[in-house]
C-alpha cells in the first residue's frame, strides 16, 4: 500500500494540502453538485475526526459530538415540524371560523372552542351556543332572513379576499419561493441541484404565515404539499448548525430527506407512511442510514404534534376514521370504478393544470399574479359559500364524508330513515332506506364535485402556497361518497338481486358508504401524484386496520393504471419539467437503442472540444478560454496532439486559483506556464515562474466509451450522481457528456423539446 | 443519431446480431453476475416486443401479457407462499402435540382440535378431555404418578430424536441446501451471485418438510428464516415459468426480493414489515417497481394464510396481541435495560455461534452432521421436558409471555392474589401482589432463560432447516417479562415512591409485563440481526397500535448501538463472511484512504497482465492463454506496445464462441488469427482464414483512473454491480480489479483474512 502516494496524487483530497483557499468545493446557485465528490470530502472529515480522536479525550468527545448530531438534527427537525404542524392547524381552525362570526368571550376562540367553554350548550347543540354570533348577528344583530345571509355571505367573502390578498402580497414582497407545493423543487433539490434561499428562513416563515391565510380564506388547496417544504426549511435551517452537514451538500440531502419524510408524518399523521413516501416520491439518495433517522425525525414530528393535540380528539388529523364493518367481494367492482375515476381525474387534472400554468408563464396573465389570486379567490367564495359541501374547510368536508353513520350523527348526509320497530347497538346500524336530507346531499354534493375539479385546476400553481392533497381527496371522497350511497340503497332496495344476495340480507349493515369516500380519496390522490406503496400505507394508517389494505389497494392500482395509460408524468414531475429543471428521474426506463458517441458534444461539425493541456497553456490562454466559453469544466490532456486524457478541471476552481496565484503568489503573470503535472516543465530561461495547478486536477474523472449504451450511461449518471462524464475511445478523449446533455437527450427521444432543460 | 452504428457498434446487443450460440450469456455456478449486462439485455429484450407489438394484433396481445407477467408472478407466489406457511403451521402443531400424546376420534387432529371437537369439555378444561390420550394413558393406561411421568418423558424423547434423525437425514440425501436459515446465502444470491440449485424444487419440498420436523423436535430454533427461504424457492420456481424472468438473472432477483417479503409477511403476518425487511435486510437491488409488487405478492401471501386460518383466531401469528394500557415515561427506563440486554445477547451469540461454526467447519466435528444434530436434540429434549416453559413449543412460549393477564386467564404467570372485595370490569385489572405460581414461574423462567440461551448458540448453522427470529424472541421475552413482573411487583409494593407515585396508583392497573416482554423480544431480536425500521413496523404490525412504537424504538436503538459497539456485523454478514461468500455490503461504510492503483493486479513485481490484442493472436495463443490462466475474462488492446484499451472479453464466451467456430465455420485452424475490430487484418497470402469476434467483445469496459479512491471505486461496484473494473492511467491499461480483488482489500483493511473471500 502506497498511502504517501494516495495522500498526494488524488485530487480529492484537497483539504490536507498545503492553502486551500475559500469558496473551493462549493457550488454556484442553479448548478448541479456532484455527489461523488461531495461523499468523498465527507469521508475525508470523517477519516481526520476519527484519526484525531485517538489523540486526546477532548478530540475523542467532539468526534462523539460529531457522530451523534445527525440524530440531534433529527430530534430538532421533528420537534419543529411537529410544532409548526399544531400551531398551522390551531390558527387555520380560528381563521376559518372567523370568515363566518366571532366568539364574544375571546375573539381567538375557535367555534367549537368558544362553544365548549359555554356552559349553557348542551351536547345536542354544540353548534349554537350563545357567546358564538355570526357577523350578521354581531353587526345588524339578525340572525335569520335574507339580510342576514346576504350580509354573512359578503363578510365571507371579504375575510377571504383579506387572507388571500395578505398571503399573495406576503409571498411576492418577502419570499417568491413561498409559493407552490414546493415538492416538485424539493424533489429537484433533492436530486442534487442547488436553488439558493429555496429553503431558507425567510422561506420558513412567510409561508408558514401565508399557509395559514390562503387555507382559511377558503380556496381550493391544502397544506400538505407546504407542510413537507416547511419541513424541508426547519431541516436545512437545523442543518446549518452543524457543519458536518452545513458545509457538504450531500449530507445536507439526507437531512432533507428525512425532513420530508416528518412533514408527510405531520400532515396525515402517518410516521410509516411519511418515511416510505420520502422514499419513494421525493429522494433522491437514500442511504439506509438515513431511513433509520427519517423514522425517528417522524415519530418524533408525530408525536410532538399529538402532545400539541390541535383537532381536541388526540388524533393528529382530522379526518382519522375507524370502520367497524367489513367489505365483500362484490364490492371490489364498485372500488375499481372508483380507481378509474380517480386515474381519468389525474390524467384531467394534469392535462389542464399543466396547459394553463404554461399559458400563464408564456402570456402577459403571468404579469398580474395578485390580480390573479384575488379573481380566484373571490369566484371560489361566491360560488362556495351558498353551497355547505363547499362553504365548510375542504378537512372538514373529507372528515364528513369518510364518517359512518353512527346513530348521534347529525349531517344531512346521514338523514336515513329509520325504523321504529328496531333498537339496535349505536354501533351496527343496519343499511335504511334514504331520507330527504341524503337526497339534498347528493346533488349539492355533484355541485360541489364540479366546482372542485374547475377550482382546483386554476387554484393550483398560483403565487402563494398551495398543496393539491387534500382538494385531490376531497374530489375522490365526494365521488366515492356518492357511489357508496348509491350501492347502499341499490343493496338495500334489492337485495334479492343475484349480487347482493350472498351478503347482504335486510336489516344487515352491510355498505359503508364513509370507506367507498376513503377509496375514492386514495384513487384520486394516486391518479395526481401516482403514489403507489406510501399512499396504501398512509391510508392504512388512517383507518388503522389491515382489514382495508385490499380495497385501497385496488383502486390505487387501477388509477395508476389508467392515468399511466394517458401518460407516465406525475404531476410533480409534470411542474418540474415545465420550470426545466435538471432532474433525472429513476423511475424513468431509458429504453432507446443511442450509444453516448451520439450524445456527446461536441457532435460532428462542432468546433472541437475546449481542453486544456497538462505543461503547455499560458495563464493568459486558459483565462481567455474561460471567457469566451461557459462550460463548468475542461477535460486536461497531455497535449493536443495525442489528446490522452489525465484529468477534469472545474471552471470556478480554475477562475478561484488563478484569481488567487494572482493575488498571492509572486510571479505569476499573464505568461506563466500553468502545469498540472507534478514536477514543473523545462522551461528556457527567463521564462516568468510557472503556476502549478495540480491541486485542482480531479485525477479519476468518470469516462466510458463512445460505444457505452446511453442506457447505461444514464444509469450511471442516475445511480452516482455525476455531473458530467468524459467520452473516450481507445484512451483518446472524443467528448464530453453533462446532466444536461442527457436529459436533453432523453427529452428528444421521448419527443419533447429539449430545450426545455434549462439548467446544468 | 446513427442508429445503425449503434446496433452493430455495441457488444452488449448480441441478440442481434448473427448466430447467437447457445449459453452465451449465462453464467458458471460460484460466479457473480453482470448487473450491467443483465439490464441491458432486458432492455434490448424489452425494445424488441416493443416494435414488434406494433406489427400483429397477436404480438400485442404477447406484448401486453409480458408486461403482466410480473403480477402475475407476484400473485402465485403470494398464493404459494401463504399456502405452504398454512400447511407448515398446521403440521407443526400436530406434530408437536404428536410428543405428548394422540387424540382418539382422529389421529390428526392437534390437541386443541381434538378437544375441541369432543363435545363433552367444558370451557375451562378446555386441556383435558378425555378423546386426547397421553402416551402414557394410551400404552399402559395411567395418567398420574412416577412411571407415567417417565414414560411420558421417554416417549417425548423419542419423537424428538426421530423427527430430528429424519429431517437431518432427509436433508443430507435429498437436498443439503435446504438446511441453516437460508438467510445469508439469499442475501449473496440477491447481491448478484449464482449458487445453483439453492432455490430449486428439491431444495423447496425438502425445506418444507424438514422445517415441520425440525420444528416439532422442540429444538430451539424457529421457521421464519426458512420460511423465507421456502417463499425465495416459489419465487425462482415461478419465475422460471417466464422467459423474462428465467433468463435474465438481474430480473430474476427483482422476483426473488419480492418473495423474501412474502415470506417474513406469512413469517410474522406483517405485509409492510415483510416489505421493508426485504428493503432494509436482505436485498441489493431493489428499484421502485419492485417495491410494489413486493407489496402485492406480500399482501397476497397474507390473505392466503389468513383464509387458512390455522391458528383458528384470524391471526396469521400465534403471538399477536393488543393492549389496552398506556405506558409511561418511567418505564422507558426499563425498556432501555432491556435494550442494553438485546445488544449483549446479541454480540454474545453471534461471537459463539460463530466461533462454534467455524470449529464445525475445521474440525473432524463436522464430518458427523447425523451425530450432531441427534445429540444436540437429544439433551434439548432431556433439559426441555421437566420445565413448563422449554417443553411448549417457542411460539406458544412467545404467545403467553407478550400475553396480558386477563381475568379468564388460567397461566401460572398470572396467579395473582386477587382482592376479594374489589369487582372489575374483565379488562382493566388492576396490579396485584404476585402469588406462589408468579415466583415458581420466575425462577423456571430464568433457568429457560439460562437453557435457551445456550441450546440456541450450539443450534443455528446445523445441517437442519434452522431460524433464529423464534428463539430470539423467546430469550428476549423470558428476559422482559421477567423484568417486568419486577416492575409490577416495586410499583405495587412501593407505590409511594417518588418514580411510581406520579403514575402508579394503588388499585390502578399502572405496568404491563406482557409489554414488557414485547420490548425484550425486540430488542433480542435487533440485536442479533441489527434490523432496525423494519423490525419496528413488525413489531408494530404485531401489536396494532402506534402507542407502543416509542418504547421499541428505544429498546431497538439502544439493542443496535450497544452491540455496533461490540462489532459492526450482524449475524446473516458474519455467516456470509464465515462461507466467504462475495457480498458487498451497502451498509459497510469503507473509509480507507487508498487508491485504485494499490488494488489493481498485476501489483508490483508480479507478471503482466494477461491481455488479447486486437488483430494479431492466432487461435493458439489464446487457447493456450485460456489453458494457462483462470481468469474470467481479458482485456482486448489495440497492440502489446501501445496498450490503449478496445474492450473486453468474457472467458466463458471466448471458449464457446472458439469451439462453435472450430466445429462450424471452415477453414478456422489453430493458425487463424482472430481479430476484433470490423475489418479483417491484413494478412499473407496462403495464411488461413481469420476468425472475428467482435460480436464477443464488450466495447464498453468500465474504467477507472489508477488515482481513483477506492472508495468510489467500492461505490462504483457496489451500486452498478460490476464484475470486473479495468485500470488506466492516461488512456493506457495498467490493471484489473475484480469484485474479488475488492472484497479481499476491504477484509485486509479491517484486518481481516483476505483469503476468506472465497469466491469472483
């Protein structure tokens, strides 16, 4: 072993020779980092704070200091997403309340809180209690009439304008990047791509404020989305304490990751479900180590959030349901159809959320986005208010509509017509005929069904926060709610046809109509974000029983299907194309039959390849070089006659070092030789001081052969994480393939514009 | 794009291209695979449905139903899979109530069967019915007294030694790769290693049968590592039935990781643990896609068992349990200890049961495997009889020790002295001083603590189908119940204490030993294997209920660091490093700061790299090279002086293609020269004909520079799964590293034996 030599050729291992100077190793904002670098400077720490550590105590505590503060990060990551979670929901539940009246006792009460701390309420009537007056009741003091409800309704509205207009001006003076779901950059993130101040604490905080005022003002969106960016800004923010993670952009990643992960366990309260939708929806680079910790980081997150306890009934989301009857086979058709709906919905939503975001960055619509958000806002609460499917917070209307009938429940939607010959337990009502109110229901239930997938199209991508989770399921639960009712008093109606008559005899409880809501809810949220493990396992965890696995199975795994069947993109993956982001997805087969000499540049007619020479190159030609080109790096040859490739030299290294030797280094001039090998060229005499460069040189840059298949080219670019690969044919350089050539190559072949990759 | 070129450029597309000879393609028994390879050839197969689905109705109906193959696949297995765990369950209850006694009516019925079909017993004894005979009531007609017992005792004895003598001799005639856990070869098999015949028809009946035997012998050890294994067998067997799958071994392992989750979710009835155990544990290639279907064959196996129902309480496990009490930040303390425990026994067993193999596999005790396994039975039958809690089968051990004690429960573990004067409700008793049959039960309880802990060392890794998860659990448990009876006890009898008095008060039903044995159990069982998530969502799954996900986590990260801190492998990697078997571990972070250059061969000093030239060998040479040397495969270079690099060429397909040239194409004499480029040479008059064989080479070798860390050179391998990596330095070949040449330097830098890595 050669460890004297490993130590001094690999230019890796910057940091142990002699002046390093600042900014080497970090990267410029919208430029794609490269991982393999990034885990080897992190090896190289950790190598120096092992080695160290057996040289004093004090060395050996920080070295566990060191080794125990990706799990402090967990910890505070969770604690602060948990918190942030309660304090989003605790506000969001007042300022929904606020658009209808005010508690009289404390203007920051709630409705139900307000009503809970009267005393004159009794259970029946939770809902009217005294101190809580409506604003037509505080101002005009009538409660009923049509002044009244004019009135409440225009209050309504102006509280929505007021949240709406508040966030979107939020948003465009403090934090552009507020705005959005933020998963599509999150994922692009990442995937290794740098996007300053996405994450940053201004972030943070304007579009935790600015969550809460565009839920309560009642649109068409949801926090999910946000809460996992809000997550992704307390891990980057936490990361930074510690320069294991602050000073390495690959271990920030796993941070990140893991901070995903507690913002999904947040948003549904499903730790398992968050952890395996990191992993399968957002990351990137996924380390199992980092699946241990982003288990951690959302328990706790979890379980900060149930101490917080924000909805009063120790769940940690509103809508947790738990069924007490079981399905039958004969339901699964019912389901599937349910999965079809949900896949041609996501295939819709798609198509025309992605036409209508591209209209708006193409024409002058782009240019007017608080214009925008006030006309949404204000056309989504006067069509929403006069409807109650609508007018209530899009949580409340899924909690409803997953709900079983018991015998206390008091919706319309559970107006059943009941038998008076029969007591029965609270708890196993048979199927009943429907009353008036479930008739009312079902059709200012389509209404409201039409109105959500109109609203949420034009609602989603505007310029203040906004999640697509919970207008998908609540698309899905009207639609199943609606489907179950029906199969219910097609049951109860005849069940002596041929299919009801296994299962379901009169007076038997024998449809639920709250699990065809669920269903439906997870075949529209497949059919969107396609979602396949991690939305089965956050169902789960909301019913909590594995009783329903098979059916949320089923129509996850038809919507899939049938979205798929009218195009592969998600619509994460849909927006991230749409804004050109370098992001290569490992989902994607790569199943062209092009070899890298056909994606390497430059291509035939091209000038030839800027290269730069190990001992023969000014000081002046390269910084000529590096300004009439925009390249990130330049392969080094030992000259240009034989072009045998030695090494890769970065273009801000390059720009950094030669800015430095100026500066610093005595001699150097616009004629000095730049050398890259280890021992300087002979020179003849007189010759200004040559500038010695090897310290930059990357030695073991990344090569494959003109004849590689791109399809494992793109695999080894997906699967290391490289930014740019050098093309060579029998140790001569050819070319030279980036991140950006291949994703424009894959555009191309998948029929796309590839210039729509933006970024390197 | 130059389509052309790149079909006839690239030597992975040999489908293409003229005469294919058969074999090519496939790999020698002991030999790892090509990821690289194998994934190009699946996408080439997959290309080549793709344009002809668009010629015929009929191609596209093959087409589709090659796309539906994977479920297709997923579902029988699943179906299989749940079925064989049924009919094992079933058989081994039979099979161990055979050792005691038989029941009259029917012969195969179980005890509890038998008993429960007598109409005669009442609920209570439920265990004496008069249609169940013991041996001793059978043959000499008494039931009680000194002589009975003995003849009991003998007859338990001798069914032990006979299903033990049976199942070590069937494994040794019919199949000697059905015995040990199956675990750690699955794990190498799945990192891309070819062992044929281990996952074959005969190595699955044979597993299957001996596991029933085994298990009903009483011999501590446990059936869900084979299960595993069993579930791996169906998945080959299915996937042999598919020509996607049976020829392509990447493809295949997708299979086969999809089957080991079925296997851990009939195992321990937890389909998302059994999904994340195949993630976290057992396999190395796992793309997303897989991640659903493993999903799916692991629900599907579930429900088969389920519809089985052999335990006869709709639990897929024995020990499944739900409680109804909280725990208490007090008792993390505990839980922790039991941590602490779990990560000794831990490292206790696997440094002796390790040392203990490796003296079975280099002494002349390995030579008597027959003698072995009857003399380990024999004394585990001896000992097991007279105490209560060895002579029940493990499971039914588990069972009782996680069991809470209800009012109705007649187990010794919970002969409480009950208050008289206080009547509860059946589920919430409260604690209770501990009775005689709680202390008798304590001290038998640790001298099976003490039993088992042994028996088990000596156990795993004989010639018998043999899992550890069972016997893990059970030390685990022994361990946590009996702290937590300790608990219960202090808290009763010192409930005014300053740590109780918050939370324990008298007349409250405040500690839960069965929990307690839950945590104990996890914890054993992390620190044996170091599962870590999924471990945690089993357990999770087992109890149903996210309450207790606090304390097994810290019981299983306390487990995993304590015994992290006493070796970093855990048992499957010791076993593998034990077989020395080529396994790359993804978790095993390697730190060493040495270069590519001080891995490669030829090191110093040694002979030249055994290289082909492009166009001047005859069929001689190369035949004498082949002869002389075992290498698996040569560098092809334009000339011996210049070195550059054209490709390379596998050996197995260097002797097949020579040997279908000599026997099919004329005028190929041992003279011939044999050229790779495209263009025959320019040879002599009267010299023979040439033999190309372009068709042979990979022209698109993977290189590294010889100043590549090797820790990116391991990276490189371990995530594009190569075999063969060549080294150059400046476009000319210096060496080759193979994943051998890997493994050996990892072992060598962990001061290891090198010359353990047995095998390419």
């Amino acid at each position: 072993m050669v460890y004297a030599g490993a130590m001094s050729g690999s230019g890796n291992l910057m940091d142990f020779l002699d002046e390093p100077f600042p900014d080497v190793g970090t990267y410029e904002d919208f430029h794609t980092i490269d991982w393999l670098r990034e885990k080897s400077r992190d090896t190289d720490r950790h190598r120096k704070i092992t080695s160290k550590s057996k040289e004093s105590i004090w060395e050996f505590i920080k070295s566990l200091l060191d080794a125990w503060s990706g799990w402090v990060v967990m910890l505070l990551i969770g604690l602060l997403a948990g918190t942030l979670a309660g304090v989003i929901d605790l506000a969001v539940d007042w300022m929904t309340d606020l658009k209808e009246g005010v508690c009289l006792s404390a203007f920051w009460y709630s409705h139900e809180q307000c009503c809970w701390t009267s005393n004159e309420t009794t259970f029946e009537d939770r809902d009217k209690c005294p101190l809580w007056q409506k604003w037509s009741e505080l101002l005009v003091n009538q409660s009923e009439g049509a002044s009244a409800y004019i009135l409440n309704y225009l209050m309504y509205i102006l509280w929505a304008l007021l949240f709406a207009f508040l966030a979107v001006s939020l948003v465009r003076v403090f934090a552009p990047y507020a705005c959005g779901s933020g998963i599509p950059e999150i994922k692009t993130i990442l995937s290794g791509f740098i996007i300053r101040g996405y994450l940053g604490k201004w972030t943070l905080l304007i579009k935790t404020v600015t969550l809460v005022l565009v839920v309560s003002s009642g649109l068409s969106l949801g926090k999910e989305g946000p809460l996992v960016h809000v997550a992704c800004c307390c891990g980057n923010f936490f990361s930074s304490l510690f320069s294991k993670y602050s000073k390495n952009e690959g271990k920030r990643r796993e941070v990140l990751s893991a901070a995903a992960a507690a913002g999904v366990s947040v948003a549904f309260g499903a730790p398992i479900g968050g952890v395996l939708f990191s992993l399968e929806e957002v990351s990137y680079y996924f380390p199992l180590k980092t699946l241990w910790r982003s288990f951690f980081a959302a328990l706790v997150a979890a379980f900060t959030l149930r101490s917080i306890n924000p909805f009063g009934n120790s769940r940690l989301v509103l809508f947790y349901v738990e069924y007490h009857t079981p399905w039958y086979m004969a339901e699964l058709f019912p389901f599937i159809l349910l999965g079809v709906f949900g896949g041609l919905w996501g295939t819709l939503f798609i198509r025309c959320n992605i036409a209508w975001c591209r209209r708006r960055k193409t024409t002058r619509l782009g240019k007017y986005p608080v214009l925008e958000v006030i006309v949404v806002t204000a056309i989504t609460a006067i069509i929403a208010y006069p409807n109650p499917y609508t007018r209530q917070s899009t949580s409340e209307l899924i909690s409803e509509l997953f709900n079983d009938c018991g015998a206390l429940e008091s919706s319309q939607l559970c107006d059943y017509i009941n038998d008076p010959n029969m007591t029965r337990p609270v708890d196993d009502i048979p199927d009943r005929p429907a009353g008036v109110g479930v008739y009312t229901a079902m059709w200012q239930l389509a209404l409201a069904l039409i109105f959500k997938i109109v609203v949420t199209i034009f609602t989603f991508g505007m310029k203040i926060p906004s999640g697509l989770f919970i207008p998908s399921m609540a698309v899905g639960a009207m639609a199943g709610r609606m489907v179950g009712i029906g199969v219910e008093q097609l049951a109860y109606h005849h069940h002596d046809w041929i299919i009801f008559r296994n299962w379901c005899r009169p007076g038997a409880d024998c449809v639920t109509p709250g699990l065809y809501a669920m269903v439906g809810a997870a075949a529209c949220l497949g059919g969107v974000t396609r979602m396949t493990v991690s939305l089965v396992v956050i169902m789960f965890e909301l019913t909590g029983g594995l009783e329903y696995i098979v059916p949320l199975m089923a129509a996850a795994v038809t919507s899939k299907w049938v979205a798929d069947a009218f195009g592969k993109e998600g619509i994460y993956e849909a927006h991230i194309h749409l804004n050109g982001y370098p992001f290569l997805d490992v989902k994607d087969e790569f199943t062209h039959r092009t070899l890298a000499t056909d994606v390497m540049r430059p291509r035939r007619g091209e000038p030839p390849l800027s290269v730069l020479t190990q001992d023969s190159m000014t000081v002046e030609d390269v910084e000529t070089l590096i300004k009439e080109t925009d390249y990130n790096g330049f392969p080094v040859v030992v000259s240009r006659d034989s072009e045998r490739l030695i090494g890769f030299a970065q273009r801000r290294e390059l720009i950094l070092a030669i800015k430095n030797a100026r500066q610093r280094q005595e001699g150097i001039v616009s004629n000095s030789i730049m050398y890259f090998t280890e021992e300087p060229p002979e020179l003849p005499a007189n010759s200004p001081h040559p500038l010695k460069l090897r310290r930059i040189l990357n030695l073991s840059p990344f090569t494959v052969t003109d004849h590689t298949p791109m399809e494992t080219v793109v695999d080894i670019f997906r699967k290391l994480g490289l930014r740019q690969c050098l093309v060579t044919r029998s140790g001569r350089l050819l070319g030279i393939i980036t991140k950006k050539d291949v994703l424009r190559h894959m555009a191309q072949m998948a029929n796309q514009d590839p210039e729509s990759i933006m970024f390197n």
